[in-house]
C-alpha cells in the first residue's frame, strides 16, 4: 500500500473528525465519484471514525473500503436513537455497498371494503382513503382468500363506473361468486348482511362464521329448500379447505410478526410470518451475505448467540419497520444487537413501542421454531439456486473465453404496437439473482417497425446513460444475427469496451427449446433443451420480454387515460400527473367526488367541479 493513497484516505477522516462535534450522529463514507460505499452511526462520532484509521485493525474487506474513502460526510443527531433511524433512511436511499440492504420486492396486499353503498372487496398495495375496512398486510395467498371471499360471501369485485353501468348480471353472478347487487337480484339489507360476515371472517372469527352456515344449511333442508341448502353446503366446504391449508389459528397471539433467521455458508435467511387476528398471513423469506458483517465477527455456533445473525436481525428490524406499521408483538429467533435502542427508534417512529421478545417455551417458541424450519428450508433451496447460476454463469464465461469473473449481465428487449408507443427494456442479473432495482426503460419514438435500428439506438442510450454507474460484463438480446449486429454497431459507437454481447433466437419453427446462440465472436451454439446454460440465458430473456411487454402496456394505458383527461379544460401535464398519483387509474377518478378532487395538489375547487362535472356529462 502506497504512502500517497494511505494519505488520502486517512487524511479525509481526520478532516471529518475536525468538522464533526463529538455526540451521536450518522458518517457517510464516499469514494472518488462521489458515491456512497458504507453509511454508520456511531454514539460518538469522534472514537468511531478515528477506530477507522488503524487499518491494521480492520478486517480485510473493511480496509479494502477505507482505502477508497474520498470524502466522509457526517450529520450530527441529538441522540443515538435519532442516529439509527437516519441511518437505515440513508442506507434505503444511497444502497451503500458495503451495508447490510433489505432488498426487498415489492409492497405486501392488503385486502379492502371500500365504503359504498354497495361495498367492493378487493386487493390493493396500498388501501385508498374511501376504504372503510382494511386486512392485511397478506405475505401469501391473497389471490386464493379473494376467491374463496367471493364464492363464500358473493360480494361484488367490479369497479364502480362498471357497477353504475350494469343492464343485467355478469358472469360472476351466474358462477355464483357476485349476488349481482348492480341489477337489484340481492336487496340492501341482505347484501350489508353479506359484507358484515366478510368482515367478521377476515377479523378472525372464523368458526363463527362456519357455525352460522351449518346453521343456515341445516334451516334450508329442513324447509325441502334443498337446492340453496347444497350452495351453502359449497360455501361450508370453502371455508374449512380455506382454514385447513392456509390460516392456522394461533391460540396465544392475536397481531404479531415471527422474524426468524438461520446461517448456512455465508448466507444468512430471515423469514418473516405475519399472524393478525390469530391467523398466519403468510411468510416471506429476505437473504443476507454473512460477509455484509464485519468479518472479525465470530459465528457462535450455539442457538440464539450467532453475533452474525444478531447483526443482520438489527438492520433488518430498523429497515424492515420503515413505513410498514409493526404489531403489537414481535417474536424473534434470536435477541437483536442493541435491541434497547431498537425498541427507543420503533417507539419513536410509530408513537408506540412493540413488544420484542425472545420465547423460551409454549406455543409462542413452537411457532419460531417451525419458522425457523422454513427459513432452513428457503435457505437450501436459495444455495441450491445460487450453485445452479453460478455454474450457468460459469459456462456462459467458457464459451465466451472471458479472462475475468462475469458480475453483471444485462439482457434487453424491444415492444411496441405497430410502431406506437415504444419502448426498450433492460433487466440486470448476476450471481445473486435479478438485480430488479436496477431495471430500466427508455422510451422510444420514429421507428416505424425497424426492430434493428431500435435495438442499436436502445443499446447506445443505455451504454452512454451516465445515472447507471456501473457497465454490463455481457449483454443478452432476444433475436438473430441482425439483432446481434445491430448491438455490435452500437456497442462500437460507445466509449463502452470489454463487454461481450450474446444473442438468442429461436429456431425455425420458433419452438422455445429449439433456440441459437450467436456470439459477438461469430460463434453459433446450440444446447440441449435441458442444458442449464440454455436455460439460465432463456430465463433472461423471459424476464426482459415479460418487463418490456409490462412496461409497453402500462405506457400505453397511461397515454389513454392521459388523452381522456386532456379533454378537460384546464387540465394539463401536471395536473394529470397529479390526478393519476392520487387515485391510481381513471375509474377512481370518474368516480371521486368533488371534495375529493379537491384534495389533490394543484385542483382548485373550481377546477375539482370542471373534472366532475366532464366525468358527469361523458358517462
């Protein structure tokens, strides 16, 4: 290691330490450009940067970060609390390469009655403000408790504008999953009735529920009425399949999350159970690399003292409670690090402290553990996954005869219809899986059907797009030698080198299964069907055309409704913009009152009655 760049380093600490008041507070440390590699918090700021600068004393993968350190930024906070939840903001925004991330997908359902007169049952990311009743968050099964709700409750899922248009039933009605309130087959009363027992069955009062349909089946066959008495028997038989496989009833917790976590090879899972109303709401399993820690912390291998795994529960906990509400119980595998403070930062959050706790016996400790089966199990099949792929990638770097490791691959793809809205997809995958944060669309115009011309043009934005900081070590494209080419070309065209380009194509019949590689090099492969090369580069390939074609759709949806909205006076970009985040989609805004589009940022009240009076006029 060289004085200058020890220097550097050690001399941009000191100059934090000088500018930074001795007391609680957060560091950033950056590298040359100014991106952030690891965000702390530190009680004192002072000794925790200063432990920084004997670099004999850190771990290998924490020196080879301090000697890329450019800059260090600090943000003093009142207390450490205030400290620990800036930092799990800051680590959520910047995505720090050397922090524990929660790299989570996508928002959990939650199951909604809205407040109508005739009230919808529905599933939402997130409940609007007209939502009356709201259950969840569901981790699983939410698709299948909607479908049994329907069939058991018959409670209406169309949305409002197509509920106000009905002449007569739809087929939900004749499949007997709506009682079809829109043409009047069901009075008021009786559908109120409907909705109250739904609201009952997802607050846990299941078995109050199944007793009155015996009850109801038993009253319609006494009376001969045989023929309703065999629906609600179907009705009895939803709700029992629907208690048996999904919501085992827990008889000592009402609202709590199970948070479980297991080690093996240097991954670490953490499984989250959701149980409300004394049912489970399913689980969901989040990944770690043991290596995010420190690696002079030892793995104790006695259950529940694992430092490794008390780390990652801290992060995970402080990151995982960011916006989602906690319960009011929450039952871990193992204790925390620094749970106090854990317990000071949820209090100060949500005005509320949950309670945090470790069970030693009961029912409470079985439920953890069989949570941390399933977290065994995710685990083995993740390592079962991750080994597939990394053989995959492995071969993929055979072929290609790459000198260096293959960490990034990027596979794009085009859609559009008949030269309308286009658009250009690109997905990120490597040894950990996709990378669905870093995915990316462009927008396309004036190509006219030319898929070559696109696909360059598309490659050429990417690669000179200065916000994606870091280049592909290969790029996969869905199409033939002309696609390829069109690549090759763009890839030239860019200041981009060393990255390798693959294309697949289908064979003549364009059987999945019968596909050609081409390479940049002018090799053309062909695998077996059940080659696991062949089939990691199809799952690529799958993913960018299913992201492009989802993309291209909403695209085009929003162009419609935007076009639609355009016909108001006074309603320009922004206050479309505006409208279309507030309520989601053009029905909620047919259908919102007055007050309502009021409350949306830049409609004014008399803008709010030209919206509802066009929707009024235009039915």
């Amino acid at each position: 290691m060289s004085v200058i760049i020890e220097e550097k380093w050690k001399k941009a600490i000191l100059f934090a330490i000088q500018h930074t008041p001795d007391g609680p507070g957060v560091y950033k440390m950056l590298d040359v450009a100014g991106v952030v590699m690891y965000v702390g918090k530190a009680k004192r700021l002072h000794p925790r940067l200063l432990s920084y600068t004997r670099i004999d004393s850190l771990s290998n993968r924490i020196r080879r970060m301090v000697v890329r350190i450019a800059s260090v930024e600090t943000i003093a906070t009142y207390t450490e609390t205030e400290a620990l939840l800036l930092e799990a903001n800051v680590i959520k925004k910047s995505q720090p390469q050397y922090n524990i991330l929660l790299k989570d997908g996508k928002s959990p359902f939650y199951i909604t009655i809205d407040s109508s007169d005739f009230p919808r049952l529905e599933k939402q990311r997130k409940p609007f403000r007209n939502t009356c009743k709201s259950f969840g968050p569901f981790l699983e099964y939410v698709d299948e408790m909607l479908s049994s709700l329907y069939q058991i409750f018959c409670i209406r899922s169309c949305s409002d504008s197509v509920f106000k248009s009905r002449s007569r039933p739809c087929l939900q009605y004749y499949i007997k999953r709506c009682s079809a309130p829109c043409v009047k087959k069901i009075s008021r009363d009786e559908y109120t009735a409907s909705v109250k027992s739904a609201i009952e069955f997802l607050s846990g009062k299941n078995e109050d529920i199944k007793k009155q349909l015996i009850k109801k089946m038993d009253e319609q066959s006494n009376n001969q009425n045989y023929e309703e008495a065999a629906k609600t028997r179907d009705k009895i038989k939803a709700v029992t399949a629907l208690l048996k496989k999904q919501f085992i009833h827990a008889k000592s917790i009402n609202n709590a999350d199970v948070l479980a976590a297991q080690e093996e090879l240097g991954v670490v899972c953490v499984v989250v159970v959701r149980f409300r109303s004394g049912a489970n709401y399913g689980s969901e399993a989040f990944f770690f690399n043991a290596q995010d820690i420190s690696e002079n912390i030892r793995a104790d291998q006695e259950f529940g003292n694992s430092e490794i795994i008390k780390h990652i529960l801290h992060a995970f906990i402080v990151q995982f409670y960011d916006k989602i509400s906690p319960p009011e119980l929450i039952l871990l595998s193992h204790v925390p690090h620094e749970l106090p403070l854990i317990k000071n930062a949820l209090e100060k959050r949500f005005s509320r402290q949950p309670v945090l706790h470790v069970p030693r016996k009961g029912e409470k400790k079985e439920i953890v553990q069989q949570a941390l089966v399933n977290a065994g199990i995710a685990l083995g099949k993740k390592i079962s996954d991750s080994r597939r792929v990394a053989d995959a990638i492995g071969e993929i770097k055979s072929f290609l005869k790459l000198d260096r490791e293959i960490k990034r691959i990027e596979a794009f793809d085009n859609s559009h219809l008949f030269g309308t809205d286009a658009l250009g997809a690109m997905i990120v995958g490597g040894p950990d899986g996709f990378y669905r944060k870093s995915y990316r669309k462009f927008s396309m115009t004036n190509f006219m059907g030319d898929d070559y011309c696109m696909m360059k043009t598309l490659l050429k934005r990417r690669l000179e797009d200065q916000t994606i900081k870091n280049l592909p070590d290969v790029i996969i494209i869905d199409g033939g030698k002309g696609h390829l080419n069109a690549a090759i070309e763009a890839v030239a065209d860019t200041e981009a080198k060393n990255i390798r380009i693959i294309s697949i194509a289908k064979g003549e019949n364009r059987n999945a299964g019968n596909e050609v590689l081409y390479t940049d090099s002018g090799d053309e492969i062909r695998f077996k069907n059940s080659d696991p090369v062949l089939q990691y580069i199809q799952i690529l390939r799958d993913e960018a055309h299913r992201f492009a074609i989802t993309s291209h759709r909403n695209k085009r949806k929003k162009r419609m409704i935007k076009s639609i909205l355009g016909e108001i006076r006074g309603v320009g970009e922004t206050r479309k913009n505006a409208l279309l985040k507030n309520f989601g989609s053009i029905d909620k805004i047919k259908d919102a009152s007055i007050i309502e589009l009021e409350s949306v940022p830049g409609i004014s009240r008399s803008m709010a009655k030209e919206i509802f009076e066009f929707f009024r006029q235009n039915r």
